[in-house]
C-alpha cells in the first residue's frame, strides 16, 4: 500500500468513529498522518509523495495504532508519549494534560517583549504541566531563570523529565505548590495555564479530554475559582514592572463578569484574541482599591 493511501485509510477510519481532537491536531487527516508517521519511525514534517510503499507489516501496525486511537479515545500524545509545542518535541503522558497553550506561540513570537525590561530575568511559569512553557520560555530569553511550579507531583515528575531533555536543569526550578502558596521570591514575568474550564463545559467534554487530569482542567461553576485566589495573591509575588500572561481558553465572558473592574490587555492568538490576556502589577492593585 501507498502511504498517502494507508493515511487516508485512517483519517476514514477517524472520521467514522467521531473521534474528538484539539490536542495537537484539529482534524482527523492531521491526525492520522501524526500517526501513522510516528509508527514508520519517519519525520513527522515529512512531505508525502505518491510513489512512497509501506509493507504489509508496517500497514498492519498502523492500523492497530489507529484502532487503538479509536477504543481507548484516549489523546494521541498519550499513545505516542510525544508532544510538539511550537516545533519543540515534549514527552507527555497521563499525568499531565497534552500541551497545547496558546501562551507558547506568544512567547515564540515576541508577542509581549515590549512590556518586558532589559532587567527582566526572573519568570514563572505558574501550573507548568509538563514543562513546556518553562522550556519554551528558557529558550525563547536566553538569559532568564524560569520557576515552574505545579501542584502535581506527577506533573512535575513529567515536567523534570522535559527540563533534562532540553537540558535546562541550570536555568528552570521545578517547585510543589498549590497556586502560589509555596512559590518563593517576585518575578518579572509570569506565564499561567491554569484550570479555568466553566462547570458547564466540563460536563460536556469529549472522552479525549476526559482523559486528561480533571484538576489541570476543572475551574469551579464559572471557570474562576483559581484566577480569584490567584490575583488575591499575586501581586506580592510581582516585582514593580512584572506582567502576568494568562490563558483563559474559551472563558472570556466568564472572566469578564468575574473581574468587570481589570485593565487586561487581549493579545492576538492564531485563535483570535479571546484566548490569552496581559495583566501588569499596576492594574492588578487597582482593582483591590
């Protein structure tokens, strides 16, 4: 068989089962490509030609993965146990939620460097997951230290092995702490993912999601309940010109309602600029006036 054919035959295959995406693809031929490349052993950037053969052996071991895709429902990063963020590969697995923050495309592209200073060296990388954010940022801003914190062991037991594997050791300290609690010293800068999914929404969830840590995801009736004790919190935590990169998903309304009184600045995403919000120091207090 071709191997633009065997793809095809697993995005069908996909298609069928209506199997649920957003965790490294958003529709099933992307996602039978991930896939069936990552069963070849090929490069996942690879360029499919018409004349490219896959023997017998390899076809039948695609489709098992592709099958598997379907009865378990389960991500497949968790299938693969690699993750790619912004072209930078991270191992993944159940105890921590797929990377996928808009946050990481910000960081990329320079999104928020003006509001950054030349002094601007200590970060947080607050509900780290697995690492990415701290990884990414580490390597966007050479010359910055990166605290990742999470209150997951099992997080962070996957975020250690991210920081080896970008050798980034000397330069990221993984930290247990529920919020802020535990987190020591102020920042310049602080990126945050947090559990923000509506009640609503959770209850709604595809089985692939479902599959993922609910504490990483759950954040109470409106989406909130981290965000409130967060900024009650975080301002003793911000040196005087420190920034706040926050990820609220889908949940702008919510978040709206709950803080009517915050100058936030709305930055652009590939997902619109409903997605990711700046806050500075400044506006932060003004709202505890």
């Amino acid at each position: 068989m071709k191997l633009f054919q065997l793809i095809q035959q697993g995005a069908d295959q996909l298609v069928l089962a209506k199997v649920a995406f957003g965790h490294g693809t958003q529709n099933a031929h992307d996602e039978a490509t991930w896939l069936t490349l990552w069963q070849l052993k090929l490069p996942l950037d690879l360029t499919v030609s018409d004349d490219l053969q896959v023997s017998t052996e390899d076809v039948i071991a695609c489709a098992a993965l592709i099958q598997k895709r379907i009865s378990t429902r389960k991500p497949a990063a968790y299938l693969t146990q690699e993750a790619w963020l912004q072209g930078i590969p991270f191992y993944v697995d159940e105890r921590s939620i797929v990377p996928r923050s808009f946050i990481a495309e910000l960081i990329v592209d320079g999104a928020f460097d003006g509001w950054l200073l030349e002094s601007s060296h200590h970060f947080l990388d607050l509900c780290t997951g697995n690492g990415s954010l701290a990884v990414i940022c580490a390597l966007a801003y050479p010359e910055i230290s990166v605290v990742a914190a999470d209150i997951s062991p099992e997080a962070l037991a996957i975020a250690k092995i991210n920081v080896d594997k970008h050798h980034m050791a000397d330069r990221i300290q993984l930290v247990q702490s529920d919020g802020l609690k535990d987190v020591k010293g102020k920042f310049d800068c602080i990126v945050c993912n947090p559990p923000y999914v509506c009640q609503a929404s959770m209850n709604a969830l595809p089985d692939e999601f479902n599959a993922e840590p609910k504490i990483a995801l759950a954040g109470g009736v409106d989406g909130m309940d981290f965000i409130r004790r967060l900024f009650k919190e975080l301002a003793s935590h911000m040196n005087q010109q420190a920034i706040l990169v926050l990820e609220i998903g889908n949940e702008r309304a919510h978040f709206e309602i709950a803080f009517p009184k915050l100058e936030a600045v709305w930055l652009e995403t590939s997902a619109g600029e409903d997605q990711v919000l700046l806050v500075t120091r400044e506006a932060l207090m003004n709202i505890f006036e």
